[in-house]
C-alpha cells in the first residue's frame, strides 16, 4: 500500500534495490508490457485450424498453418514456436490408445504374411489392409470393419453392424472393390481374427481372384496402418462425442460422414507426399496415369 502511494515519489533506482530487480531488466519489462503479442496472429490461425480439426496435434497444425502462410506469401513458423504457443495455451492433444477386439480361431489356418510390414504400395488397389472396432453405443454395440488402401491411405472399403460376424468384413470389401475396383494382383491383409479366417470371407477372396496376408497373432505391428487408422477415428471423432447416449444409427451416420469428407478429402496424411489428403493424392496419381 505505501509503495501504491508513494510510486511517484520514490526512484526506481530505490525501488530496484529494494526487490533486487537488475534495472536494465525492469526498464526491458516496462518496454514489453504494453506491447502488443507477437504471437497473438499465430494464436488466432491456430485457433482457427482447431475449429475446423478439432484433433489436429502440433505437427498437423505447423504443416497446416505453413501452408496458409505460404499461400498469403508471409514467412513460415517454426515447429518449436507452435509447439511453445499451444503448451502455454493449453492446447497440447492427449493420446488415448483403444484395444482390439479381433479374437483368433485357432481351428482355422491361418495364411502367410505376403505384406512383411511393408505398407506401401506403387498404385492404388495393390495392397489393402482390414480390421475390426468396436464402439458402445446408447441401444448397443457397433462394429465398424474398414478396408484401407497402402498407396495413399484412403478408406475405400467400409461397413457397420451390430454384430461381428464374418459377413461384416465381407461387405466391407465388396463395397471396396465396386467403388474403387481392384488390381489383378491385389493383396488383402489383416490380423488372425476368426471373421478373415473363416471360410465364408476366403471364399469371397478367392471370388475376386485376391491373395490372403495376415500378420502374427498378437503383433499389432503387423497390421500397423490399419491400427493406426482406427486409433485416429476413435481420437479424432468418437472420443469427442457423446456416444453412449446416441444411438448405432446415429453414430453410423457420423462415421461415415467424418471417413468420406474429412478423413479421405480433406484431412491431412502424414505419410502421403505433401501431407496430401488420401484422395488427393488419388486424383494426382490418377491424372499422371492419364496424361502419360
């Protein structure tokens, strides 16, 4: 309170003294207290990038910012300064990481791996992964089986039902090869689970002429991608929504909705030239095929 009274009176030489303050230092203080906050643009396009991918972590909002930057012809922003800016602010992700549900049938043959962990492709169709999730729903269990394609990490195949049964992932690659078609020599991998080691699901294989891979019982770094996928659905869609108190169907519309226009057209692919999104790069790859 005296010091409140008699600011005016006293020197900031005394004042420096008294709480052991350097004076260039507090002169310093002074001269950036009213200034206005230089990352406070930055702030705002994240917070902006946030709103239309709520999940987008660190790396995705540089690369995402960068090219907003780029397109306004302004300098690009360091990795390490987003990073600074979200941990001050509190917008830092926390991983959660969901389990399988697959369950082997040990009466069942299993094939061989043709993949090797080698999840890259030359051409779209050439190596496509499968699995299973399972999500609780308000009037029960939802069981989403995807088909993932290695070129550019597109779901081309999808299908959703309250149960589990091998007739779930057969859909799901039906659906895959009436919307994006197949190549002859086409590779379809997946985990041990009794639903693609079943007869039902191999007859369907063999129907389209596509070979069978399946990685080690237990590995999930055999079918890393696929993994890798439904993780993100589930941290980018299902853990920021009330799903117990919305039903199958409803959940179902909001998968899909989220796979075909955020996941495949717009999102960005880490792993994808550019960070191009799944069917971007579809589309260029595609282009090239015709113009050569």
């Amino acid at each position: 309170m005296w010091l409140h009274e008699n600011k005016g009176k006293i020197s900031v030489a005394f004042l420096c003294d008294l709480f052991k303050l350097s004076r260039p230092g507090y002169y310093g203080w002074l001269k950036k207290k009213d200034a206005p906050d230089k990352n406070a643009l930055i702030l705002s396009d994240i917070k902006e990038i946030r709103k239309k991918h709520p999940a987008y972590g660190v790396a995705r909002l540089h690369k995402t910012l960068n090219k907003k930057l780029k397109k306004d012809k302004l300098p690009p922003v360091s990795y390490g300064r987003i990073y600074g800016i979200c941990e001050a602010k509190g917008l830092l992700q926390k991983p959660r990481r969901p389990r399988g549900i697959t369950q082997q049938n040990r009466a069942e043959q299993a094939s061989e791996d043709l993949i090797q962990r080698d999840f890259t492709a030359e051409h779209p169709n050439k190596k496509w992964l499968g699995d299973i999730t399972e999500i609780s729903c308000k009037d029960g269990k939802l069981y989403t089986a995807g088909v993932f394609d290695c070129f550019d990490g597109a779901i081309v195949g999808l299908s959703m039902e309250n149960h589990k049964r091998a007739s779930l992932c057969s859909s799901a690659f039906k659906e895959a090869v009436n919307r994006y078609g197949k190549d002859n020599g086409l590779i379809f991998h997946s985990d041990r689970g009794s639903q693609y080691t079943s007869r039902e699901f191999r007859r369907v294989l063999n129907g389209y002429n596509t070979r069978q891979s399946m990685g080690r019982t237990g590995s999930c770094y055999d079918n890393a991608r696929m993994e890798s996928f439904f993780a993100t659905l589930k941290k980018e869609l299902i853990y920021r929504i009330p799903v117990t108190t919305l039903t199958c169907k409803e959940v179902k519309r909001l998968i899909f909705r989220w796979i075909e226009c955020e996941y495949n057209r717009d999102r960005l692919y880490s792993a994808n030239e550019d960070s191009m999104p799944p069917l971007e790069k579809r589309a260029a790859y595609l282009e090239q095929v015709q113009a050569a």
